[in-house]
C-alpha cells in the first residue's frame, strides 16, 4: 500500500466497502440498492475499527483515555494516548477488516441492509426541519464520490483495490 494511506481513510474504506459488495453480488444491484447498502456497511465498518482500536489499548492506556473522554479531552491529547500505547494498530485495523469482509461475503444480508438504510432515510427526514436537508443530498454525495475512488485507485495503480484482495 502506497506511504500516507491508512487503512482506516475513509476513501479506502468506501473502495473496500464496494469491492465486498461486488464480490457478494457479481450480477450486480441497481444503483440506489448498491448506494443503501455501501453507506450502512460504512457505517458498521466504522464502528467495528473504533471498536478494535479501543479494544487494543492496554488497560492503562484505556484507563487514561476515558479520563480523557470524561474531562472533554482535546483530539491531540487522545491521539497521545493511542500513539504512544505501542499497539500495532495497522495489524489491529488488518484484522478488523478482514473479519468485518469475512462476516459480510458469509452472512451479510442485503436486503436487512437495504431495509436499515431505508429506516436511516425516514428517520432522518422525520427528523429534519423543512428545508433543511434531504437525504437525497447523501445518494448524490456518495454517487460523487464513487468516481473520485475510482480516480484514486487508478492513481496508485489498483494498489488500494488489490490490498482489499488479501483482506
């Protein structure tokens, strides 16, 4: 993987997120059902690497980090706190991945996915004030960016797309 790229960036994130959709359905979805399903699995992607990162602090280095929480720390005080804990946190992010692929290519189920983007929309639009928003404005941005990692990828020469091949 080429220097200055994380595994946790969410542009490789998105890449890998559609790879695995592709994998699992390799006749393909429409466009809508394809966007519905890449923004949930984000989302839970997200949320899995927090989790494996946290889980990885040593118990003194978590200790530290919720006083930190607690007390509003600031963001450069919480990186310290992950820096200097002397976790390798590339493996942990390898690992979180290649178990959250796992799980989605066995068990993932499109159309529960499908359904939890669906409720996300209506309780977002429940939840907006008139003129303030649509969700519609997330498919257009999540489109946009389909072809900007598209553009990425070819820039390092399927690197980004290859290293989703091995997780």
């Amino acid at each position: 993987m080429p220097e200055n790229i994380k595994l946790s960036d969410e542009r490789i994130l998105q890449i890998f997120v559609n790879k695995m959709i592709t994998e699992k359905t390799p006749q393909g979805l429409d466009e809508a059902s394809r966007d519905k399903i890449g923004r949930v699995l984000i989302e839970q992607l997200n949320q899995r690497m927090e989790y494996a990162l946290i889980a990885a602090l040593p118990d003194d280095r978590l200790a530290e980090l919720n006083d930190l929480l607690d007390q509003n720390g600031d963001g450069a005080a919480i990186d310290r706190v992950f820096d200097e804990s002397g976790v390798d946190f590339d493996e942990v992010s390898r690992r979180a991945l290649e178990e959250f692929r796992r799980e989605y290519l066995e068990h993932g189920d499109n159309a529960a996915l499908i359904r939890i983007a669906d409720e996300q929309t209506a309780e977002f639009l429940r939840s907006t004030p008139a003129g303030q928003g649509h969700a519609a404005d997330l498919d257009a941005i999540y489109a946009a960016h389909a072809e900007e990692d598209k553009a990425i990828d070819m820039k390092y020469g399927g690197q980004m797309v290859a290293a989703g091949e091995n997780i």
